[in-house]
C-alpha cells in the first residue's frame, strides 16, 4: 500500500466498490466494551484432544493438563490452545498462571489459531501475565479479525472506538462491531446501540454501507492491512513457562 493511501481513502474506495456491486469481549460504558476470552487436530490425537476438553469443561485440570501437554510439545495447534484454557482458567489440580497461558497462546496464536489469537490479545489488553500493551492487544485482534473471529472484531472495534493502541475511527470501528453482530457476538449488539445514540446520521450512514462492503473478505482484510498496528517485537514479550 502506498504512502498516499490512507485508512480514509481506502474505506471510500470500499464502499464504492460495495455499491457499484450491490447497486462490531468490550461492552461500552463510558468507553467502548471489550469481550473476555477458542481449529483442529490430527484424528491420531483426536480422542486425546476431546477427553481433554471434557476434563476441562468438567473443571478437572489436572487431567486435562497430563492429557493436552505432550500433543502441545509435539506442535499440536489446538492442544496448545487448550492447555493455554487450563491454566487460564481455576481448574481442580492447576495452579492458575497467566504466564504459562500466554505462553501456550502464542504459540498457537504464532500457528494462526484465531481463537489463541483473541485470547492473547485479551492478557495484553489487561496486563495478564505480560506486560499490558494496547499495541500488542490491537495486533492479535486484527489477526483474529481477519479470520472473521467475532470477539476479535467486537473488541478491535472498541479499541477504534476509544483510539487505544490504534488512531481512533467511529466508523471503522461500528462496521467490524456490525459484523461481530452478525457472527453472534451480543456484547457488540450493545456497543452497536451506542453508537448508533451518538454517530451523526452522516456517519452511521458511512458505517453501515462500510459494514456491509467488509462482509467482502477481500475487503475486510484490505481495510485491517491498511491499520497502523504496532508488529510485535520479541524482545518485548515475556518468555512464559511450561
């Protein structure tokens, strides 16, 4: 993309195309609402996999954790997402570590697991056992925005909304929350209610035909490239533990 292209130029270049062609984690408050904090595996680690997540919904992380530890050492994406969970959440048997979750995460976020990649955008944004970090969280929610993961989008929006970690875009920010919306994400139904209390009828306009244009996608992956996101630098991050 050129350096004469801006954010502003591209989204009109979208909706023009949208209309040639057809003839929204954060709740808000007093600032945008963000969402709180899920690929598949090989059949031969399958039953592995599932009996891991059943300890996990049944809340035995001990079991969980000696089931979903080696198939996550061996490389496997989605177990490493799952001991992530295990140590993210208070589980029977596992010392809560938001450290060793982060680690987990970003592996299999690094893998391209939409689900880790909104998860380790979320300890960013909070501080959970790295370093908060509003250009860290913007990175791995537009990671997982581009694979259309709905509290990813609702959340990348509220940073939009509110300009952290990202210059601030009402419009930009309505749109991906509208298709959070539509990906059934209700917490981005509120913030969409918000906005829709404080937008000019100018700009809600421009919103709703950029949301509709972002369905595209080409289109939405065109309109995430064209954000300022900081990329993460490894010095930055904290190593974890096993």
């Amino acid at each position: 993309m050129s350096a004469g292209l801006t954010l502003a130029t591209l989204r009109r270049a979208l909706l023009l195309v949208s209309l040639l062609v057809a003839g929204p984690g954060l709740a808000e408050g007093q600032a945008d609402g963000l969402a709180a904090g899920q690929g598949g595996e090989p059949t031969a680690a399958g039953g592995a996999l599932a009996a891991a997540r059943a300890a996990i919904e049944r809340g035995e992380g001990s079991a969980a954790r000696s089931l979903l530890r080696p198939l996550a050492r061996q490389g496997q994406v989605e177990a490493q997402y799952w001991l992530g969970r295990a140590y993210f959440y208070e589980l029977s048997g596992v010392n809560r570590d938001f450290g060793r979750a982060a680690y987990w995460w970003r592996r299999a976020a690094a893998a391209g697991h939409a689900d880790a990649q909104y998860k380790l955008g979320g300890l960013y944004f909070a501080g959970r056992g790295v370093a908060q970090d509003d250009a860290q969280a913007a990175h791995w929610w537009r990671a997982a925005a581009r694979q259309r993961q709905p509290e990813a989008m609702n959340n990348l929006g509220a940073l939009l909304a509110n300009g952290r970690g990202l210059p601030a875009d009402a419009v930009l920010a309505y749109a991906l929350q509208a298709l959070s919306v539509e990906l059934g994400n209700t917490l981005a139904a509120e913030n969409l209610r918000r906005k829709e209390e404080t937008l000019s009828p100018t700009s809600l306009a421009e919103a709703q035909q950029l949301a509709e244009a972002l369905r595209d996608a080409a289109r939405l992956w065109q309109a995430l490239d064209a954000l300022a996101v900081v990329e993460p630098q490894r010095s930055a991050h904290r190593s974890g533990r096993r």
